[in-house]
C-alpha cells in the first residue's frame, strides 16, 4: 500500500516532534544548599527543565582515618522543592585519589556505606519537602584511571547489587569514551557523556580547558560505545591562575565578572589579565606579574556542539547542562535554549 505524501511529511514531522519530547532537558546541582533564587520555577517551566542531577556527597581519602569518608554534603534543604518537582538523580563524586589509597577490600564496605548514606540524605529531602520523592536512578562520578579501574569497577558492581531494579549510571570522561578498549567500560546501565574540560588546565599555553569545539571532535571517534550514552554539556566559567608559569588555582568569577575590570590592578590581552600590581581577590593574594586566564565555552561553538552531539548518539535521552545557577543562566539563557532545542 503506498503512503500518501502529505500524511508521510506529516508522520515524519510527528516523529520529530515526540523526538524532542522525549530527550529530558537537566541541569546539574553542585553546590550544598538551595538558595532562595527569584524566578527558579518560572525559568524551569519555561525551559521545561524536567529533571536534575543532585550532588548528595563527595568521597575522598581521610588520611587520618586511613578510610573513605563523605565530603561536601548537601545539607541545606530549604528551597528544594523546585528541583525535585518532577524528578532527580543522586550524584556522588568519588575522587581519584580516594580509590589509589583504598586497599581492594574496601570496595565493597564503601558501597554499603555510600548507599546508607544516599538513603538518610535522601529522608531528609522528604522531611524537608513534605513529598514523598522515590529515586529510580543513582549516578556515580569518579575520573578513575586505568590504575584505579579494577578498584572503581569492583565498588560499582557491589553497589549496583544494592540497588536491584534501579538504573544506576556513571559520568564517562572524553579520554576513557575514546580509548575504552584500554580503560575499560564501567559495569553501569547508562553513560553519561561529559563533554567538558577538555585540556589540561595547568597548561600556561591553552587558550580554554573548558570547551573548545576542535577538541570535542578529536574524541567523537566512529566506534560505538558499548553503554547507552546520555551528554553533559558546560554553561561555566573561571579564571585559571598562573603565577611565574605555574599553575596555581582556579579563581571563580563573581556574579557580575568583574574580578578583573580595576585598570589599576590588571591589563587584559584576549582572554588573559595580567595583574600590574599586587591585589587580592577573594582569599587569594596575586601578585605583579600573575595571570588570569578567563575561561568560558563560546556560545556560538556550544550551538554547533549540541547539533554535532545531537546527530552523534540521537538515542541519547537526557541532555543535561553543568551547573545550576541563576547568574550563569541569565549570562547564557539564549544558548541554553539552542542547546535544549537541539536536542
């Protein structure tokens, strides 16, 4: 039976649109607490942001008490309710160095202790809500190495045991989506892509660690991946400082970005400030002759990366943006909604 013009360019454009529909527009949530921000929810309607990665805790390395312990919890509930309206995943960040110190038997206590961990944080979320959330998803974060695979992938398979019929997914960084034949595929149901932080920040002679396009490409390789991907994509910036060459830290922008703009104390070339006299700047002292390398995705590069990343895994279901905040948004509110658009 053949299908009539009309009601194919119709059937197609239907499918185009449940497309859309399905791909979950998140942000990432990093800091501690929720602050009282005007216009949350009306900018999460408009977007139709329907979904949030939650950081519950980091896991680092207590050298005192020679175990993992939990770091940087969330604490603050206040204001929760418009990022759990729809519904979240729970994020912890392992640190690399965390799994180099911990001997292999560890592994598997930690699972229990992250997942007694992730349950009284998440009461406290009902408490504080009065909404009796449920979590079908839990997400691990770690930069693991191929020194440290066999520990990260041997705590991953204890903690998903724990968790029987949710989806437990992991953070997959550029250099181990590329070269996973060497480093290894996480024991996960899903991936989710982090396209950022591409380069080495310590490097005097990068122009941005964060996101450059040409530096995506060279990891978009042919070869499938062997876990269902979802992409992250960066709406952040900062200020990589560098004193005599060095690396020193990263210095973040205030809400109006205007760390940099006194004449008296910094003289600008492209993206890098040169500071001409001794300052301080929050509760760090730059002296004459650092420099401040401002780092922040071009928009315009960011467009055409959620267009290439689009095309790339069109079976990605989330596309979801690194981080959470008002001041960062506002400065990015037409690109976030291209990027959210594309997808």
């Amino acid at each position: 039976m053949k299908f009539p013009v009309a009601l194919a360019i119709l059937f197609i454009a239907s499918c185009s649109q449940q497309k859309n529909t399905e791909t979950e527009h998140s942000f990432y949530y990093w800091q501690t607490s929720f602050a009282d921000t005007a216009n949350v929810e009306e900018y999460i309607n408009k977007e139709t942001v329907n979904h949030f990665y939650i950081r519950f805790f980091d896991v680092n390395w207590d050298d005192n008490l020679y175990m993992p312990v939990p770091v940087a919890e969330l604490t603050g509930f206040k204001n929760i309710t418009p990022f759990i309206k729809s519904h979240f995943t729970p994020v912890i960040f392992i640190t690399n160095r965390c799994l180099q110190r911990m001997d292999d038997n560890l592994c598997d206590s930690m699972a229990y202790k992250i997942r007694n961990k992730i349950t009284f944080i998440t009461n406290r979320i009902r408490e504080s809500s009065g909404s009796n959330v449920q979590i079908d998803e839990i997400q691990i974060d770690c930069d693991w190495t191929e020194l440290t695979q066999r520990k990260y992938f041997r705590f991953l398979r204890s903690f998903k045991s724990l968790y029987p019929g949710k989806i437990i997914s992991a953070t997959i960084r550029l250099y181990p989506y590329k070269y996973f034949r060497k480093t290894g595929v996480p024991p996960v149901d899903r991936g989710l892509l982090m396209c950022y932080n591409l380069t080495d920040i310590r490097d005097a002679d990068n122009v941005n660690s964060i996101f450059e396009l040409k530096n995506l490409k060279q990891y978009l390789v042919s070869e499938k991946y062997p876990l269902p991907l979802d992409i992250a994509l960066p709406v952040f910036g900062w200020y990589a400082w560098f004193s005599e060459g060095k690396f020193k830290g990263i210095i973040y922008p205030d809400e109006n970005n205007s760390l940099t703009t006194d004449k008296n104390f910094f003289s600008q070339k492209e993206n890098n400030f040169l500071v001409t006299g001794d300052t301080v700047v929050g509760n760090n002292y730059l002296r004459e002759g650092d420099v401040l390398r401002l780092e922040y995705p071009d928009k315009i590069e960011l467009e055409k990366a959620a267009t290439l990343l689009h095309n790339k895994f069109p079976e990605a279901k989330r596309i979801a943006l690194f981080y959470w905040n008002m001041s960062l948004i506002k400065r990015n509110e037409e690109v976030i909604h291209k990027i959210f658009t594309a997808f």
